[in-house]
C-alpha cells in the first residue's frame, strides 16, 4: 500500500485490508525459481561413467552437461554421493563432507557444480540426516561407552531396562532396535541396521548438521532435499504402542511437534542465510501436516511431496485412472492458496513411470511416455523427471531373488518368508515394483553398455537399450526425448502452466484426464487419453479452442464439443 493510503486507513478512513485480487492465481502471492524450475534427477552411479569402472561419476555428468542444457531443465537433484559403505547406495554416509572416490573428488565436484551454473542450471544436494551409517566417526564413538561425548547422538535403550518397546523398521523385518553389545544396549534404526537414527533432540548434533550444510551451501549448492527428515523428531519416551500400525508409521514414529522446531531452526541456520531453497521428502499424513512444513509464513521448508500418487501402482494390477485424478486434485485443491507441491510419478524409490502408470508394449511405450510427460509438465507444481524417463525406459525383468542386490527388495523378501506369504506372487510383485527397476544404467547410444561405461556396469543395462536411447531419438523429431523437450520450454515459456488455477474436468472418466490451466486471460486445455483405446470425449471449452500448443500425434479430430482421442494421445490447446 502507497504511504498515504496507509495513512487514511491506519486513520480509519477505510479498511487497512488490502483488496482482493479478482482472479487471485497462486502465482499472484508469490512467485520464486524453484516454483518454476524444471527438476531433473541424477542417480548418479547410473547416469554417465567416465572412465571404465562400471559407476557413472562427477566426471561423467560433465561430458552430458551439454545434453542436460539441451533438455531446457533448470535443476539438478543429484542423490548421495558422499563418502558410504554404499548399504544402501550412498544413503548411509560415513563422512558428509568427503565424496565416495567412485564419483570423482571435490574438484571434479566444483567443476561440475560451475558448469551447471554457467548453463542456468540450480543444484540441489541430498540431505541424508535422519540417520548416518554406522561407520561414521560420531556412530563409532557412540557405541564405544555409555560414557563418550557422543552417546546422545544417537538413541539408546540400556539393556538393564529388558528389551525396548517394538519399533518397526522399513528395511529391517527383525523391527527397528538392535542390540549392541559393546555397551549393552540397543540403538534405534528407522531404516537398516547399519544406518542408526541421528538424536535430534540433541543440540550439538543439531548444530554439527548445519555446519555440514553451511559447508555446501558456502560451495554454492542451491538447495536441499532433506531425505526421510519426518522420522527425525520423535517420542523418545517410547512408550509400548499397539501392534498393527505399519501402515500409518509416519504418525507413530515420526512428525512430532519437535519437528517444526528443528525445521524453524534449520531455516535460521541455514537456508534463509545463504538464500537456498529446501524440499522435503514425505508430507506427513494429512494436508494439515503438509502445510505446517511448507508454508511460507511457517519459514521452514519450501516444498513437499508426497506419495499418494506415486504409490497407487504398486502390483501388476495397476491402478484406476480416477484415483489418480482424484489424488493429484486432491492435493491441488489443498495447496491452491499456500505452500508448493512437487509433481512426480517416478524416482530412485520406484520402478519406471512408463512401466506403472503407461504402457511399456512397443506398440505404445513411446506414445505412453509422451502422455506421462506432457502430464507431469502441465500440472501445478514444480516438475520432477527421473532421468531416462524422458526417453520413455522401461522396467528390467528380474524374476528371481538372487538377482536382487537392494536392501529394501531384499528385507521385503524375508519379510515376506517369515510371514509365509505366497512367494512366487511376492516375486511377481517385486518384479513389477521394485525399485532395482529405476536404477539401471542411462540409455545414451546403441554402443556396448548403452554408451553408459566402457567397462562392467555396476547394474546391469536394460537389453532394449538398442531401440532405446538418446542417439536413436536425437535423430527422430518425433520421439519421447524431443516430445518432452517442446513439452519442458511450453511449460517454461508459459506462466499459465506453472501458476495457473487448476480445474478438473468430468472426474469420473475411466480413460481420459482432462483439465484447464487458467490464468488471468489466458486459459488451456489439457487433454490425455490414459488407455490404449480410441475414446470420445467432451466438453465445452472444445468450441473455444484457438491453436494447439502441443500433440503426440500428427493430428486431432474434433467436431463441436466433441474430440476423439487416439491411444495415448495428449494434446494441450490455448483456448479463445
Ligand atoms: C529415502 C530415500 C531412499 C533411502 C531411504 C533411507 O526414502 O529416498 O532411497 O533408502 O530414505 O535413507
């Protein structure tokens, strides 16, 4: 408000409210880089090894980092590459400011981190410190007495006291506490038992994290993306809980009002001193404890994601179209006003987006793709692509158990034994889900290895790397890489797709997911047939359509309100 406005209000001429906006867009209140960023995710023992050892590396991600220009993406989340026993592939750090010699050294870290710079490109580091490993030097002096400086970075539970409460652990079918005889206690790990929980209670403990995130920050990383942080406040009472409440571990174990204070601190600290921005992973179990992280006046984090969507095709069975509206509308409607949503299908976590959400035949893998893709950059919310997912890869056939190598596969598989679950359905299920699926090498040419690595990969190569990879639809004008490549700068050349008022149109569709983007004047159409079938659809905005921005096909058939889709299509229209 202008000074002198401000005066004949304060002097109550009138209301000191400012006036509402008469089309109030989300983008309106506040808009930011990162909420119009264009993520992309780099695992990064897959993306591009440069020199034989079968892991890709630092080294490797600067040779592509022409090709990551190319994609017009504007962020980079890299998952851990800090100095780990590697128990769970680098999410178990021994040491969080020195890097596993596999993905290079600081300098090669340095570089990589100018280059993305000098192409516009932000990064954003994979904060892993809701546990350590157990070969980190606070976990060490830990266990070693009762008595050291650092017992209480961690939690215990003495022996003399009888065994603790039951915790349930995500990774470990045995439940969370373990013993250790060295002191006679046990040590609580959310995850595996080699990546013990941090005691966050702790203030020195506190102080040690943001020094370690100062340390980057002051390395010029732009944001953080704090791994599993929900569990990192909890009732460190441990009171006996009822059994039976796996499904709802968030609640039981974690997000205890503590949290906030942490976060609040962190900000302070951290992310509101060197200008960076934050993500969490987990958003709680309601819309309420999504808020509270994320909302601006809270000054905690700035985005959340959650699994609704994502874990919706979890079996081969797959999942209904209507419920992934009604997740994805859901969660929109909730953050139309305040906070940030992060919009994914796929990660390091899961199996391969084509696979679960399209359809990875060769007859519609590449149409599929393109679908997904104009889906997830024509949505509110900061876009997130897995690497490779924009080329359309696919899941791997790993029928048996002995070719799994991933602690979370292999701990659901004994858990599955000790709970004499049908194992060859177990096997059907982990073959469709796991996330084994999402980590094999980045398909990049028709060469030995995909072009990924001269020597053995560390995972092996999807066999279809020959039809698909990035040299093969470099060439094609039409392929899933160049699709997503129009898709990225129709997003990035168009506020509307970022900030714009979403609106669902006819929920109830099996097959077709349609909705507009509105904002002030400018008004889209967002049309997606999610079935291998040729369907009708309609609705009104049809007779207003003024030019088509994006279609996976060459062509489109309307008459009136009414479009024929064919399988897979998707097509984005500005309307009149
Ligand atoms: C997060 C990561 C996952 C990891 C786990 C333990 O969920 O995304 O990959 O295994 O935390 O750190």
């Amino acid at each position: 408000m202008k000074k002198f406005t401000v005066l004949l209000c304060l002097l109550g001429f009138f209301s000191c409210q400012p006036t509402k906006k008469e089309n109030p867009a989300h983008a309106e209140q506040d808009k930011q880089w990162w909420k119009e960023g264009v993520l992309y995710q780099i695992y990064p023992q897959s993306f591009k090894d440069s020199d034989g050892d079968g892991f890709g590396d630092f080294k490797g991600v600067i040779q592509k980092l022409g090709y990551l220009d190319s994609l017009g993406i504007t962020m980079v989340w890299m998952n851990p590459f800090f100095m780990s026993p590697l128990v769970d592939n680098g999410y178990d750090v021994s040491d969080y400011r020195a890097i596993h010699p596999r993905y290079g050294n600081m300098k090669d870290f340095d570089r990589m981190l100018e280059g993305m710079h000098k192409r516009g490109i932000k990064f954003v580091l994979d904060m892993v410190v809701n546990h350590s490993s157990d070969q980190h030097e606070w976990f060490k002096q830990s266990r070693s007495s009762r008595a050291n400086l650092y017992r209480n970075y961690y939690h215990w539970w003495p022996a003399e006291k009888g065994k603790p409460p039951y915790r349930h652990s995500l990774f470990d079918p045995e439940g969370a506490w373990e013993y250790d005889s060295l002191s006679n206690a046990y040590y609580l790990h959310t995850f595996a038992e080699q990546q013990p929980d941090l005691n966050w209670e702790n203030p020195k403990l506190r102080q040690e994290v943001y020094n370690i995130m100062k340390f980057w920050a002051k390395k010029g990383v732009d944001g953080f993306r704090m791994d599993a942080f929900q569990f990192a406040s909890k009732d460190t009472t441990f009171p006996e809980w009822p059994q039976g409440h796996e499904k709802e571990f968030i609640k039981w174990y974690g997000l205890r009002p503590q949290l906030h204070e942490y976060l609040k601190e962190m900000n302070q600290e951290v992310f509101s001193k060197y200008g960076v921005f934050s993500v969490a992973e987990g958003a709680g179990s309601t819309f309420g404890d999504a808020h509270d992280l994320v909302d601006p006046d809270r000054k905690e984090l700035q985005l959340v994601y959650h699994f609704d969507a994502v874990d919706l095709s979890k079996t081969p069975a797959g999942y209904q179209l209507k419920d992934l509206k009604r997740s994805f509308t859901r969660w929109d409607s909730a953050f139309a006003e305040r906070g940030w949503l992060a919009i994914f299908l796929a990660n390091h976590d899961n199996a391969r987006l084509v696979s679960r959400f399209g359809n990875d035949s060769p007859q519609f893998r590449a149409v599929s793709a393109q679908m997904l893709n104009t889906f997830l950059l024509s949505m509110r919310g900061t876009a997130y692509t897995y690497y490779g997912d924009e080329l359309g890869m696919t899941n791997i056939d790993m029928p048996r158990i002995e070719q799994y190598e991933d602690i979370e596969a292999i701990g659901k598989y004994l858990a599955a034994l000790a709970a004499k679950e049908n194992i060859a359905e177990f096997m059907k299920v982990l073959n469709y889900s796991s996330r084994e699926n999402g980590r094999t090498p980045m398909q990049w040419n028709s060469a030995k290895n995909a072009g990924f690595s001269t020597g053995a990969p560390w995972k092996m190569v999807n066999p279809n790397y020959l039809e698909i990879n990035v040299a093969a639809q470099e060439k094609a004008p039409n392929s899933v890489l160049n699709h997503f490549r129009k898709m990225v700068r129709l997003r990035t050349n168009n506020e509307v797709l970022v900030y714009g008022k979403y609106k669902l149109l006819q929920a109830e569709h099996p097959k077709i997911y349609g909705y507009t983007r509105t904002l002030k004047q400018d008004k889209r159409l967002v049309l997606l047939n999610f079935s291998a079938d040729r369907v009708n659809f309609e609705a009104a905005e049809l007779a207003t359509i003024a030019n088509v921005n994006i279609n996976n096909y060459d062509s489109y058939n309307i008459r009136g309100n009414r479009i024929e889709l064919l399988p897979y299509q998707a097509i984005i229209f500005s309307l009149k």
